[in-house]
C-alpha cells in the first residue's frame, strides 16, 4: 500500500498496511538502519492507495 499525503511536494509513503480505521492508517515500512518501523497517520490527512 502506499499513503499520499494532501500535499502536491510529499512523495508518497509505501509499505505494508498493518491496520487502518476511520482516524489512522498504520503503514510498516523497512528501513535498513533500524528495521520494521510502522508509522501512523491521519486518515484526514492523505489518500491510501494499493500498489500493483
């Protein structure tokens, strides 16, 4: 899944949604330096789209 936030300059946010309700979507992203790390966002905030 990816999350693009409302803002034309963010680049979008790609990982593995791990939950989504109506106030957050929590996305685990990889990250060679610390590992697994899921974030938690606004679902006010941006747009949650499924990567092909």
């Amino acid at each position: 899944m990816s999350y693009q936030i409302n803002d034309a300059n963010s680049p979008p946010i790609a990982g593995r949604l791990v939950a989504q309700d109506p106030q957050r979507v929590s996305i685990q992203l990889e990250n060679p330096l610390v590992g697994a790390v899921v974030v938690h966002l606004p679902t006010t905030g941006g747009r949650l789209h499924r990567l092909d």
